[in-house]
C-alpha cells in the first residue's frame, strides 16, 4: 500500500515539499489542497492580492532550485506577456526583480512540471484546488483532516500531513470605513477614498500599499531626462500620503554582493553551535560577541568609526542607525539608491554589511535557546538590524517613492513612542494621536507584515483540543543554574516543534504532522520568511517524510 501523504497548501512551501517527495523510489499517494482556486501560485502572488507596482524583494539567483529558473522561464515568454508588465527582453537577468504577479505565474508553472516528473516516476499526485482544511484530528497511527468546497465537506486520513498553509491575511481587509487592517488584497486598496492616505509600515509592504493606491490616482512616467515623475489623474489633485513607523525611516536599496553567500570567517555555523552547546547562560551575548568580530574582521574602518568595541547587542542598533536618523529619509534615500547603482555597476560590494548579511542564517540557529531575557533583548532592537540588511527593496520602487515626495505628495512621520491610532468620530479613516500632535487620514492602511500566531489560532479546532499542540517555551534565566529537570519554561508563543517542524510532545498521538507554516514560527525563528526559507522547510519535511518511510519499508532510495 502506498504512503498517503496530504499537502494542505501549493504555495512556494508546498512546491518545494512536493519536489522534494517525488524523490522516494517507492511509490508515493499524495494529495494537495488548495483554498486557493489557482493552484501553484501562493498567497504573496495571486492575482486578486497584488498589484503589477508591488515587487518580489528577490531576484531570480537567489531562488533555489526549480525545474527552471525564473530568468529562462522569463526568457521563453511571448513579447505581449512582457510587455505587460513592462519587463525588456534584453534586460531580463538573475539579479533583476520582477512584480509578484510575474512569481506566481512562475511559480505555478514549476508546480506543474514537478506535478508531471511526479507522475512519471510512478508517484499517485492529486491536486484539489478550492478546497479548504477546515480541521485536523491526529489519531495514534494517522491524521485524520476535514475537507471543505463550494459544494461538499469529506474526511480523509493520510499517514503523514504537511501543513504549508503559508501566510494568513484577515478574511476582511477594511475592518470599517477607510480602515485597512492588511495591505492586501491589493484590489481594496484600489477602492481606497479620495484625500490624505495613511500607510503604517515604511517597509517593503507598506510600500506596497502605498504604491498600489498611487497607481490608481494617477501615473509614473520618465520625464525628457529619464527620471521618474508621478502625475496625478483627473480628480486626484488632492491625493497626497504619509508613511508612518518608529524610526521613521525608509529601507535600503537592494545592494550588490556575491550569490551563493560566502561563508563567514569568525560567526560560523560551527562557532553559533558551540555556544548553543554551552548553555543558555549569557548566550545572546556570546554571540554577539562572535558578531562583533566577524564585522571587525570584514571591515575595520566601519567597526573603529561606530565604536563596535565598546558596543553591545543592546546599543549596537542606536549605532548602526545612527547616520540615518540624523537626514532627511527622502535624501537619505536618494544618495543611497544613486550608491547602489553605482555599487551594482562596479561589482563592488559593502563589506560590513554583506558581514551582517551572512551571519544572520547562523545567529538564528541560537534563537530558539534563548531564555526569554535574552529573547526579548534580541527583539528589541538586534533582530532589526538583520531584517533591514535581507529585506532591502527593488531600485523602482525607490525610484517611485522618490517620484511621489518630489511632487510633493509624500512624507515621512516618525511615532513617538506611546502613539495611539483612534477611529472615534471619524466618518473614514483613522487619526494618530502623539501627545497633543495628532495626523488625520481619510484612509487608513496597517502595513505592518505577517503577525507572528501562536499555537491558539490554529485555525483547526480538533487540532487546538488536542493536547499534544503546545505554544513555544523559553527557559526562564532564573532556574538556568537548576538541572534540567528543575527549569521552568514560560510559553512564549509560536508553536512547539522539533528539527523538522513536528509538534512536541504529542504522544500517544501521532507525530507525523509538519508544521511549516510560517506564521506559526516567527516567534522562534524570526528571520524565517521568503521563498528560501519556503524551500528549506519544504525540504526538511519532506526528508523526515522519507526517513520515516525508510524506517517502515527498507530501502527506500532517493532517485536523482
């Protein structure tokens, strides 16, 4: 009998789980169900979410590998398809980035190439788009789900379940009039009122939003010299907007470095676990330690210039932000964009922050075994810094920004602290209120990302009955002299899961469940978000899926 093997979700997770099952030598029964009508594609790039302005923030080099990359798929498209998305066919190379439309579509023909080599290596693949989990029950040997369509419900049980049910966006985005409590889908923004807009988040996705409102109130165009200029439309005039968020500054163009990553002389893989291996006792600060040689070592001038030797991981964010802060952000913005292209043409690469860059992937290994002192420290103000390095955005849509401050239709608000957003007696929209300033919009648009979930909105209510379904914990700094058996742990959100991103502790019941969604483990593994981070849970399920079943029916050979 074969394995059956249920993929809840087709998104990036689910595709790189799938190509990684068809591997098995031994013939696989696998079903995947989609929400989702257009299977292949994933939340972050359907059609009805996005917008052709909203960009992927990574190019095709840096996706692992499909069938095709993303570049010679590209390549073979017909000139009308270009076009619409205004892409040059002379242009198109590895480090470009290209709208999130332009993903899903490639995407969602990897999916149906790896569906086909599936099927000829012997492996029974169905595909149920439309179809939503409404629940999942873990028995002592299987796992039983509920399945819902437009027009019937049904069980199934399989051995093994792969939860890849990616992002989760609210099921209504304008929460009240004017209120948006998501930037997508991408197509109620469209529908957003005249006057000021509001956008809180100054990241990639407040970005977004911004953009996909702008591109519906008027047009960015190149003037006689070649630069970027926003016109609004006809009975647009008063559009204007503010961005919102602490720092209140804007993200960095993407910058050029070497692809793979190199690997780090001083934070290495082995040097993080070795302190992993010493206990949770100071960890965050031996690592950081570790950190501030590695930058020390990329880049002396950088680290003697903002005194790293007398920083620590709680005042090395103050430094590292510290020149921005102190400029305007739409010039900030400009001489750093003007900088990466130059950088770009030259080959030439920022060696302190491609240090901070390819450390990250190691520091996040010591992350889940913080005690939660040191957790909350690293998310104060050390995680920042990371993100800001692997989250910098598409040159364009800097460019675009640019274009909107220079018509005078865009600003930049730092928060206080203590800030407030208030609906009250408001027809639309929302206000800020900062003490006695306040900002009124009449559209209002929370951009702020992915929410991290816990263990308690696992939208599976059996599942969430189930005891073996626990939030994460973090051992408590005081009890870390005690043995283990004599530490306490305080929950501290996401869900508990193993290596391979199975429930803990769900005996008797099964464990063959794989959580890789990601909202479900931000808050142990912060930095896990993007497509590679989809293929390297994909792929650790789908090996712990096969070593399971080389345990039950030796061997069990993976084919090449």
């Amino acid at each position: 009998m074969h394995s059956r093997i249920c993929i809840i979700g087709s998104g990036p997770t689910g595709i790189f789980t799938l190509k990684n099952l068809i591997k098995s030598a031994i013939p696989l029964n696998i079903s995947i169900y989609e929400a989702e009508q257009n299977a292949g594609k994933g939340t972050p790039y359907l059609p009805d979410a996005n917008d052709p302005v909203m960009l992927s923030n990574i190019p095709s080099i840096e996706i692992p590998m499909l069938p095709e990359t993303l570049v010679d798929w590209l390549s073979r498209q017909g000139d009308d398809y270009l076009a619409s998305f205004s892409i040059v066919r002379s242009r198109i190379n590895g480090r470009e980035f290209y709208p999130r439309l332009v993903l899903g579509d490639y995407f969602q023909d990897q999916f149906t190439a790896i569906l086909a080599d599936g099927r000829n290596r012997g492996h029974d693949i169905q595909v149920q788009s439309g179809h939503r989990v409404t629940d999942i029950a873990l028995g002592t040997d299987d796992i039983r789900i509920r399945v819902g369509s437009s027009d019937a419900e049904f069980d199934a049980v399989f051995d093994h379940v792969v939860m890849a049910t990616g992002h989760s966006w609210p099921e209504k985005t304008e929460v009240r009039p004017g209120y948006f409590s998501s930037p997508w889908p991408a197509a109620a923004l469209k529908l957003a009122g005249h006057g000021r807009l509001g956008v809180l988040g100054t990241s990639l996705s407040g970005i977004d939003a911004l953009l996909t409102v702008a591109s519906s109130r008027g047009s960015f165009v190149l003037d006689g010299a070649g630069d970027l200029q926003f016109q609004p439309a006809a009975g647009y005039k008063d559009f204007s907007a503010a961005m919102m968020s602490r720092k209140g500054l804007l993200p960095e163009a993407d910058f050029y470095c070497p692809l793979p990553y190199l690997n780090p002389a001083v934070c290495t893989q082995e040097a993080v676990d070795n302190e992993i291996a010493s206990g949770p006792t100071r960890l965050l600060d031996r690592i950081f330690d570790l950190f501030r040689k590695e930058i020390t070592f990329a880049d002396p001038d950088y680290a003697a210039e903002i005194g790293l030797s007398l920083l620590t991981v709680d005042t090395f964010a103050d430094a590292y932000y510290g020149r921005r802060s102190n400029v305007d952000p739409f010039a900030w913005a400009a001489a750093n964009l003007a900088e990466a292209e130059r950088n770009i043409e030259r080959q030439f690469t920022i060696t302190w922050r491609y240090a901070i860059l390819i450390t990250h992937e190691n520091i996040a290994r010591a992350i889940p075994h913080l005690d939660t002192d040191d957790l909350q420290r690293f998310n104060r103000s050390f995680k920042s810094i990371f993100v800001d390095e692997y989250a910098t955005v598409p040159h364009l849509s800097i460019k675009r920004l640019l274009a909107l401050r220079n018509s005078g239709r865009l600003e930049i608000i730092r928060l206080e602290e203590n800030y407030e957003i208030e609906t009250d007696d408001l027809a639309r929209g929302a206000r800020i209120i900062m003490g006695r300033k306040e900002e009124v919009f009449d559209t209002f648009i929370d951009a702020t990302g992915q929410s991290a979930l816990s263990a308690q909105d696992l939208p599976f209510p059996t599942l969430l009955q189930q005891s073996g379904i626990k939030a994460a914990a973090t051992p408590e700094p005081a009890n870390l002299i005690c043995d283990d058996e004599r530490t306490t742990f305080k929950r501290t959100g996401g869900i508990d899961v193993d290596d391979f991103y199975r429930p803990l502790k769900t005996a008797p019941l099964t464990n063959r469940l794989y959580c890789v969604a990601i909202p479900f483990l931000l808050h142990k593994h912060p930095f896990v978000q993007g497509i590679t981070s989809a293929a390297e849970l994909g792929e650790t399920a789908a090996h712990a899926i096969l070593a399971d079943l080389s345990r039950a029916e030796t061997p069990v050979l993976l084919s090449a």
